[in-house]
C-alpha cells in the first residue's frame, strides 16, 4: 500500500467532493420541474359583499378587486370597479385579446368605443370587442365608477404565454 500524503488526500477530497456534486446536480430535476405552478382552483358559485372588499388608492382614484380565477368553462374571469377621480382616466387607449364588459356604477364617463368617445352615465353598459382600441375617462363633477369584467376564453392564457414567449426571443 503507498502511503498518501496530506496534499494527495487534499486533492482525492475534493475530487470526490466535486464528483459527488455533479452527480446530485445531474440527477436532480430543475427546480420548475420539482415545484410546478399549481393551477388555481376552480371558481364556483360565490358572492362578493361590496362592504368587504378591499379598497386600494391609486393615482387617479381607487380600485377594489373581485377576483381573478379560472371557472369551469373559462380560463379566466377578472372582475374588479374602479373609481375614477374628476377628470381622470385609468390608463391611456389600449387594445387587448380579452373581452371585457364595463357597468357604470356612478358618475358620468366617455368610452372610446370603436373608435367614437360616448358619453355615459349610471347603469350603463359597454362591451369592448377583443383587439379594438378603448379607454374610458371621467367627464363628471363627481367621482366615477364602474365595474369591469374581462374573461380568457379557453386556450387564450396559453396564446398569451407563446406570444410573449416567441417576443422575448
């Protein structure tokens, strides 16, 4: 047997140390693989109590949000009111996949709806088609608000995800 010295069994130790390493790092999955997302639970019958929710400020007024869940048949449902302070908009005009309905709640509002600004007031009812630019805006003495409900009809999350996947490339 050839005796090892203090520099050889350095040396065997951290070989072993790194192969060891590398066998772990081998045979272990990526991180993604060992912790998918777990998807979101289905949504089912449920009321929101208007008391309840949670009010957030915001530079031109408030929001409130509802919720934001899959449901049997849509990936998706996206409901939450903004408020609108006098004179403010949420946003400049925008176009997006989804569809989404506005409820006015109060005060008065102009919609860019395909391609005209309507003037609306309490009770009344917008749909914004998919990819066709919109905005809303407060035209009122008064605060403004209304209720937004957006939905991803199945398959849509995913197109989503590839588009932006294929754009960061």
């Amino acid at each position: 047997m050839i005796p090892l010295n203090r520099r050889d069994l350095l040396v065997a130790a951290l070989t072993a140390s790194a192969c060891l390493g590398l066998v772990g790092f081998i045979s272990s999955p990526p991180v993604a693989a060992v912790t998918p997302a777990a998807p979101k639970p289905i949504m089912g019958s449920i009321a929101f109590d208007w008391e309840k929710l949670i009010v957030k400020k915001t530079k031109v007024g408030e929001s409130r949000s509802i919720c934001r869940a899959p449901t049997a048949t849509l990936d998706e449902l996206e409901m939450h009111v903004t408020t609108l302070d006098k004179g403010q908009m949420p946003h400049p005009a925008h176009q997006h996949a989804d569809e989404e309905l506005l409820i006015i709640k109060e005060g008065n509002v102009e919609a860019l709806v395909a391609g005209e600004w309507v003037k609306l007031g309490p009770g009344s009812v917008i749909f914004q088609a998919a990819n066709i630019e919109h905005a809303i805006r407060n035209v009122g003495e008064g605060r403004a608000t209304y209720h937004v409900i957006k939905w991803n009809s199945p398959g849509m999350l995913q197109k989503k995800a590839e588009a932006k996947a294929a754009t960061a490339k």
